[in-house]
C-alpha cells in the first residue's frame, strides 16, 4: 500500500501539476477581490464561499490522470495479475490524491484569507472546513475520475457529475465559517466527507474493474 501511495505522489509531481491546485486556489483567492471590489465587509462575507468553490475546483484538476492512464497504459491490468485489488488500488489514489492536493490548499488558505479580508477566527474555521472537507472532495474526484475512465469529454463530464454531488460540503463547509458557526455544521462536513472517504474505495475499484474489463 505505502508503496502503491508513493507511486501516486511521484506521478503528481512528475506531471507538472504538484503546483497547479495551490496556484489555482491563489489565483481565484486573487481574483475575486476585483470582481466583487474593495469593500472588505463583503468580501468578508463572500469570500468563504468562494474559496470552497475553489477548493472543489482545485480538487477536479487531477481528475484525468488519477485513473485513466494507468487504464490506458495497462498498469491497473498488471497490479490485478499481482493480485493487488481495485479496492487497493483506488485506496492508495485516494490517499494520493489528497496528499498532493489538501494539504497545499490548506497552506493556500493563509494568504488567500487576507487577500478576502477575512479575520483571523474565520480563517481557523476555514482550516477546520477545509481539514475535514478536503478528503471528501479528493474520494468524489476519484470516484468520477474512475466513472469516466476512457470516456471522451471525460473532464466536462466530471464537472457535471461532481458539482451537485459536492453540494452538501460546499454548504456545510461555508457555514461552518459564518459567524456564530458551531460545532454541528462541523460535524455534519465530517459525517459526509467520511461517508464519501468510506465509500471511495469501493465505488472506484468496482468503476476500475469494469473499465478494465
């Protein structure tokens, strides 16, 4: 398995997108200010959202090289002659995914929180937010990623199956920073992010063995 996740973080970085979500989220945390404008007080109340929007975004960048060029190569056909599981396989992806992507959005979030002029106790919640939400956001873009494999239009078509599924995080993740936000809209960004996690590896490695089959 260690294995099968270091295999996953040397192919992120040698495809030359390591950087692309922590770029991608700076450039949307920069950005924003000048659509909405100067107004600090509303780009405080505005600016959560959109820093979610941008995680999920950020998220769905990796989500055609997760799964279809080892289709493509016949990579997932030599680990299933090992014996290595799908389920093992999308695990280690997850595990993957998320490690090349949360943690660089979570650093991201430092400066992208002053750029939105946002208090320094809505920052924390948003590092909360986004430490429960952001391994939820990497299994659903494995889950599509694994559903897509090998179809053309794969990209546009995930978008499409991600957003409405995403909802129930962005929501809970973005109130989870309102004022006066408390302890259930965290626990319920935990609930469905862990139920997504949980779920992952099963959805992607039955997806993974009927896109080899």
């Amino acid at each position: 398995m260690a294995s099968l996740i270091l295999r996953e973080l040397r192919l992120a970085a040698t495809s030359g997108n390591a950087l692309l979500p922590l770029i991608f989220f700076l450039l949307v945390a920069t950005l924003f200010p000048f659509a909405v404008g100067p107004d600090a007080p509303l780009l405080a109340r505005t600016g959560g959202g959109a820093l979610w929007m941008a995680a999920l975004l950020a998220a769905l960048l990796a989500v055609e090289r997760l799964v279809e060029p080892d289709r493509a190569s016949g990579v997932l056909d030599q680990l299933a002659v090992r014996g290595v599981p799908e389920e093992s396989v999308a695990l280690a992806k997850l595990a993957g995914h998320w490690l090349s992507f949360g943690p660089p959005v979570m650093l991201a979030a430092v400066p992208a929180a002053a750029l939105m002029k946002l208090p320094a106790d809505v920052l924390l919640r948003l590092e909360l937010g986004l430490l429960l939400g952001t391994p939820g956001l990497a299994a659903l873009t494995l889950i599509v990623g694994a559903v897509t494999a090998g179809l053309k239009g794969a990209g546009a078509l995930a978008g499409l199956l991600t957003l409405p599924v995403a909802v129930p995080i962005l929501i809970f993740g973005a109130g989870l920073m309102e004022r006066g936000g408390d302890a259930g809209a965290a626990k319920l960004l935990a609930a469905v992010s862990l139920l997504l996690v949980a779920a992952a590896p099963f959805a992607a490695g039955a997806a993974i063995r009927a896109a080899r089959d």
